[in-house]
C-alpha cells in the first residue's frame, strides 16, 4: 500500500475548483441552470466556500428527462451491443483509477472524511463496481420454459424471456459516500441500457461532477448519463415526474417513504437503501481484543456518518465493563482534524446542520438519563463542524438515542444476559439494515444470524462490502438490493414471449 505525504492540492484538482461555478452535465453538454440559480459547498474542515454550483431547478429537470427519453429511444447507449458497452464502462473505471489522488483529495475536501479512508477503501470500491459490472453486461440473459397447455394438449410452442432495461433511471445519492453510491447506482443501471438522470446531493455535488468529466472522456455517449446538482426540489421534480420510469434512491427513511409517495403518480419501480441502527453484539467468548477494535470502527467509521453504522454496542455482562472502558479509550485517544492531513483519524461532520442534528440527540440521552462517558461536545480547536466520538451506558433501549439514526460519532454501550435476550432487543427497531456478532462458537453466531431481522449480518467482523455481495435491509431499512447480481434485477424488466410452433 501506497504511504499518504504531507497534503498538497493535486493539479488537476486546483484547476476542478478554480473552474466555478460549476455546470451541469445535461444532454451532452455543461450548462448553466435555465433561471441561473446556484449554491455554494463547502469544506467541512473549515467552513470555507470551496465552490459555487449551478442548481438544477424543475424547468432542468424537464429538459433533462426529455433528452433522456430521447436518448433511450433514438440514442446509441441502449443500443450498443454488449461488448461495447463493457469496454466503455471499463474505460470509465481505468480513468478513475488513473485519477485515484486527486478525485480522493476531492471527496476528502468537500466531504470531510479522511483521505485515508477514500483514498483505499472509497474509490477502489468505485473502480471495482464499473469493472464488476462491465462484465455483467455480456451475461444478462433470460430463460426458456417447458409449456403445458392444458386445454390444447397437442399445441407446440417456444416460450422465452428476455431482460430489457427499465429505461430512464434517476438515481438519487446521500452526501457520506457521494461516488460510491453513485457507482452503486451508475455501473449496474448502465451495464443493462438504461440512460441515467444522477442527483447529488446539495452538500457533496464537486466529486460527480468531476466523474461526469470522466465519464465524458471515456466515450460514454451524450445524453447518456447527465448530472443535476440540487436539493430537495430537485429531488422531488424527478421522483415526481411523469416519464421518469424508475428511481433509485439511497438516503433516510423519512425522505424515502417521501418518494414513494411521489413515485406513485406512474408507478415508477423504485428501490430504497435507507436508514439504520445496527446492533453490533459482542459475546463474553469473543476475541476481545478484535472485537473492540471492531465496535469502535463500526460506531465510528466515517464519523458514524455510514447508514450501518454499529451504533447500539451490545455486550454480555460478563465482560461489559471491560469493553466499554477500552471502547471508551480508543475514543478519547482519536486523532481529530482536516481529513488532507495524513495525522487525522476522524474528520468533521458533513454540515453544520448534521452537527446540530447530532448535538441534539447527545442532549436527548442526557435528558433522558443516559450515562455521557466520553465526547458529547465541539472540539475547540477547529473551526469546521468537528465533534468528538461520544459513549453512553446506562441506557434504555426505548430512548431515542437507542432507536434512532443518529448519523454522528455516537455509540450506546448496552449490556445483556442471554442470547434470547440480546436477540430481542437487536431487532427491537424500525431498521434492519446491518448487525454483527462476535463469538467463538460457530453455533451461537449462526443462531443469532438467522434471528436477527437484517439484511446483512457480519460474523467476526463488520462494514464489509464487496461488489459481488448485495446490499439492502429489512424493514424500514429499504426495498430490494444493490451491488451484486441481484443488482440487475433493479434495473432491467422481464419480457415473456410466447412462439405458437403449430
């Protein structure tokens, strides 16, 4: 593994930035907004302006799905064979990885994440899911089937289906992991023809911005792809609007149940990655050691900014308190500061709205009688929206803090007696996106993994993700998979044919 230097603009990211405001990629070219309208981001670390970019406003996104409609109907995208389409979305990802530093440097600066962090896991998450869904793009295929026609025994036919892609997608992507929810959303959706309308959020818009550049660079056809800088009008323009055929949407529970309810004007499909509140359940025979280094990444990964975030820490009694004290160690001892600087172990939060957001539920469970045993307040040493990693114990599994998506540097500690017992309260939320469980014993984990209510449940570790494994929750946690082959079923539609052979 590469080692990070001392933090120094990469060229070609000084020029990205110098270029403000930023356009929108609409039907193959960066434009303006239609009224002129635009928005500043910022960089979490210091509360600096880092650029202006044009916002796309309802008129937009009405050009926008016209020219997509236009592409999926008359345009080379759908129709390129197969092969083609791999080498385009291969090129895509070889153009990222030859511009791995300066677009991590990015994501870094306009999120606030370490550049640790996106430089070796983000971005080669991004490259990865274009490669793996390149090769997905020659082994869409359908099937055949036996017929029986039981009121015409001797009739002969040949029936058949075929995957054909939804048409025009929007995708919708949260600002923790702006590329590589976009990737999730992009290389899966491309890969099975279908023209893509991509909105990222209003606080991380430069990162897509400069993936459009690229995507542009490698071939990708115009109007194939276009990007739409926002808020939440933006958003709702397209989850409303009446020849989008599907949205792909990857953000709260509150705004997902939102655009169901706005996506039911065409029925569009629509597929949900949303919120939750992971229990991440340590058992008294676990490697402890690994455990707790574990639980403190899965708490704070990100800044707990992750929607599976392992924030309810369970742990059998016996060995409660010495795992919360080396939890609460490890959070004292973190390194805080701008995520550029190669020292940093936790950056800052994304906005200054998410950190008031966290602040009030720390305020919350104190109110409520939980245990503060560590963190809970601003560090006073940065200007930008940093907080320090908090601890609680002494807390109920009804308090908000326990049953709600916190989305900050916050981890419960809660104790427990049996596996029943930790089984119940693990699933005693909404949300049932993620959990983990650590133990030696091959029974218990595998007894806890198919009681647990969780699309995704890691035994003796936690947060890993691959493209080939599918991603999604139970619940309130989302609808349907992303990343890996059930990915495909997202973005294509099932055509049954029916051949009369007689």
């Amino acid at each position: 593994m590469d080692t990070l230097q001392a933090p120094s603009l990469h060229p070609n990211l000084a020029r990205f930035l110098s270029g403000s405001p930023k356009k929108m990629w609409l039907g193959g070219k960066w434009v303006e907004s239609s009224q002129g309208k635009k928005f500043k981001t910022y960089n979490p670390a210091t509360g600096e302006v880092l650029a202006e970019v044009y916002e796309a406003t309802p008129t937009d996104v009405n050009l926008a799905v016209k020219a997509a409609q236009e592409t999926f109907e008359k345009g080379s995208w759908p129709k390129l064979n197969s092969a083609e389409k791999a080498k385009i979305l291969w090129k895509i990802a070889d153009l990222i990885e030859k511009n791995i530093d300066e677009l991590s440097q990015l994501e870094t600066l306009n999120n606030g994440k370490v550049l640790r962090e996106a430089r070796y896991a983000d971005l080669p998450m991004v490259i990865e899911n274009f490669r793996y869904f390149a090769g997905w793009t020659t082994k869409i295929s359908g099937e055949t089937f036996p017929t029986t026609t039981p009121y015409a025994p001797k009739a002969q036919a040949f029936t058949y289906t075929v995957r054909e892609p939804v048409g025009v997608v929007a995708a919708i992507v949260p600002w923790n992991f702006p590329l590589q929810m976009a990737a999730w959303k992009l290389a899966p959706a491309l890969a099975c023809g279908n023209v893509v309308l991509l909105k990222p959020a209003e606080q991380t818009p430069l990162s897509t911005l400069r993936l459009g550049e690229l995507m542009e660079e490698a071939g990708l056809p115009p109007g194939t792809v276009q990007i739409l800088p926002g808020g939440p009008d933006t958003g709702k323009a397209l989850a409303s609007h009446p020849h989008v055929d599907k949205i792909s949407f990857t953000g709260s529970t509150e705004v997902g149940k939102e655009i169901v309810k706005m996506s039911a004007g065409n029925l569009k499909r629509v597929s949900l990655e949303l919120g939750g509140k992971s229990p991440h359940i340590i058992l008294a025979d676990a490697d402890l050691d690994t455990a707790i280094k574990s639980a403190y990444m899965g708490a704070f990964y990100n800044q707990g900014q992750c929607c599976c975030a392992g924030s309810r820490v369970f742990v059998e009694k016996k060995v409660f308190e010495a795992v919360t004290e080396k939890l609460v160690e490890r959070a004292k001892k973190v390194r805080l500061g701008p995520g550029l600087d190669p020292n940093t172990q936790m950056g800052p939060l994304v906005s200054e709205e998410q950190r008031n957001r966290v602040e009030g539920y720390i305020q919350s469970g104190k109110k409520e009688g939980a245990k503060l045993l560590c963190g809970g307040d601003r560090p006073s040493q940065f200007k930008g929206y940093f907080m320090n990693p908090t601890v609680f114990v002494d807390v109920k599994d009804e308090m908000h803090i326990a049953q709600e998506e916190i989305f900050g540097p916050v981890a419960t500690v809660l104790p427990f007696d049996s596996l029943e017992e930790v089984i119940q309260r693990a699933n005693a939320t909404p949300y049932g996106l993620a959990a983990g469980v650590w133990t030696k014993d091959i029974k218990k984990a595998f007894k806890v993994t198919q009681a647990l209510r969780a699309g995704i449940v890691w035994i003796n570790t936690f947060n890993c993700a691959d493209p080939t494994f599918p991603w999604g929750g139970f619940k309130q946690s989302g609808w349907n998979r992303e990343t890996g082959h059930e990915a495909i079923r997202l973005y294509t539609e099932t055509k049954a044919v029916w051949v009369d052979l007689n």
